[in-house]
C-alpha cells in the first residue's frame, strides 16, 4: 500500500485523521541535556510514591463492588491501552517535529498485543492531539523528561514546553470513564511536583499545567492548573515530600540504633 504523506512530504500520515496530517510542532533542544537523573538517583523518590501516598476511596469503593478479580483484569487492560496512547502520543509529537518517526507508524503493533487496545489507543492519541495540542503547543522542550528535584525526588514529565504562550507541564491521561475535577488531586499535585522539579533543574519559571485527557468512549477532557491553584498545590507537594522525609528519617534512625547496638554487643 502505497503511504500518504503530509503536503511538504516529509511525513508519512496515514495513521492520522484529516485535519491532523499537517500538524507541526517546534521543537527546541535548550535544556536536553539537563534532563538526566543523577547516577545516584536509586536514592531518590519517585513521583509516583507521592501520589500513591494519598488515599482514594472511591477506587476502594468500585474495587469492592466489581470485585477482585474483575478490577485487576479492567485496571491491567487500563494500564495496557494508557501505555499505548502515551506511546502513540510521544512518537506522534516527535514526527510532527520532524525530529524522527519521519517514516514510520506512532505504534509498531507489538506481537501479541491486542489489536483492540492498539486501535483504541491510537484513537484516544488522535483525539487528544486534535483538541489538546494542535493550534495550542507552539514549542517542545522534552518528552518523557528525566526531572529531579535536589536529591528528595524524581520523575518523568510526559511533555513540556511552551502551551498557548507560556511555559508549561502536560501531562496525558486515560480514563473508562469522564473525571470531574474533584476526583483528580493526585493529577495536580503530580503537575505542581513536575513544575518544581523542572524549575529546580533547569531554572524556569514554570507556573502553569494541563491534563489533556480522553476516555475509553472518545471523550475530551482538559484540566488547567495555575495562578492560587497552582501555589496551592506546590505547597501540597513539599508537605507531602516532608511527610516522607520524615517517615524515612525514622526508619533509617532505627536501622542505625539497632546497628550501634550490635556495635556495643560485640564489645
């Protein structure tokens, strides 16, 4: 089959709708080579251990009303397609660069992958690249960028950059169903902890996020985090960070009582 291409023929497009075969994006390499986890960075915690560390009842509500078995088996085939999406969505965003996937698919369907969740995948990539970044993302710094902040965290930003004229954090996400805004705290303190990771390491003055997301039925949905909100969760995240902190200096004072006493045993 012969490829169609986008009109200036660097691109092959089939895989995309109409309206999206000539998006271009900008992509400007300034910090990349900030973006680089310390060789020691086994120490550090992952963003992800802060957003676990907030409770969701209504996640324990369905799991109880679904059943064991059920939710594992609907939050695994979550998992898979969100994996694909956000696959399909970073070599999407690097071909319209014209930085590489120039001739080649966004999803390289993986043997034994179900074609289902490649086809859904690619259609929620497709919805988010037309309502959330086409005419809006006018500059690429990184995707998938390696981000710390001091030696306390660390974490990969799905995309960041400079989003309707300002520096900002985009973070894409999955969902069988719409979310309300109420529901996704943990999404916002991830961005506020992304920000100040970013602004750490390559000293930007990143204050604005968005959650571009798209459910399993094709429906968009963007969050907006900035101004008081934005603050506010900042000062959520460095909370939480020194709640940890502090959990993890009792522990380790414990480790090294208990080694002091071993000392003074074998006295």
């Amino acid at each position: 089959m012969k490829p169609i291409r986008s009109k200036d023929g660097l691109l092959t497009v089939r895989m995309y709708p109409q309206d999206c075969r000539d998006i271009r994006f900008v992509y400007n390499n300034k910090y990349e080579s900030l973006y680089e986890w310390p060789e020691d960075s086994h120490l550090l915690l992952s963003s992800s251990r802060i957003n676990d560390s907030k409770p969701n009842p209504g996640i324990k509500k369905w799991r109880q009303r679904v059943g064991k078995e059920e939710a594992e088996r609907i939050s695994e085939e979550s998992l898979r397609i969100g994996t694909l999406m956000h696959t399909y969505l970073e070599k999407s965003v690097w071909k319209f660069c014209n930085v590489k996937y120039q001739n080649r698919p966004p999803i390289m369907t993986p043997y034994k992958k179900s074609p289902y969740e490649v086809e859904k995948a690619s259609a929620m990539g497709n919805i988010i690249l037309q309502e959330g970044l086409k005419n809006k993302l006018q500059e690429v710094w990184g995707m998938e960028a390696h981000v710390y902040f001091d030696h306390y965290l660390r974490g990969m930003i799905d995309l960041v950059g400079v989003y309707n004229k300002k520096p900002c954090i985009i973070d894409f996400k999955q969902t069988r169903k719409p979310k309300k805004r109420e529901w996704i705290d943990n999404y916002f303190l991830q961005l506020a902890c992304y920000g100040m990771a970013h602004n750490y390491l390559c000293k930007t003055k990143i204050e604005h996020g968005i959650i571009l997301m798209c459910s399993h039925d094709l429906q968009y949905q963007e969050f907006k985090l900035e101004g008081k909100e934005w603050k506010h969760y900042c000062h959520a995240f460095l909370k939480e960070l020194k709640k940890y902190i502090k959990e993890e200096y009792k522990i380790t004072k414990k480790r090294l009582d208990g080694i002091s006493q071993t000392i003074k045993d074998l006295i």
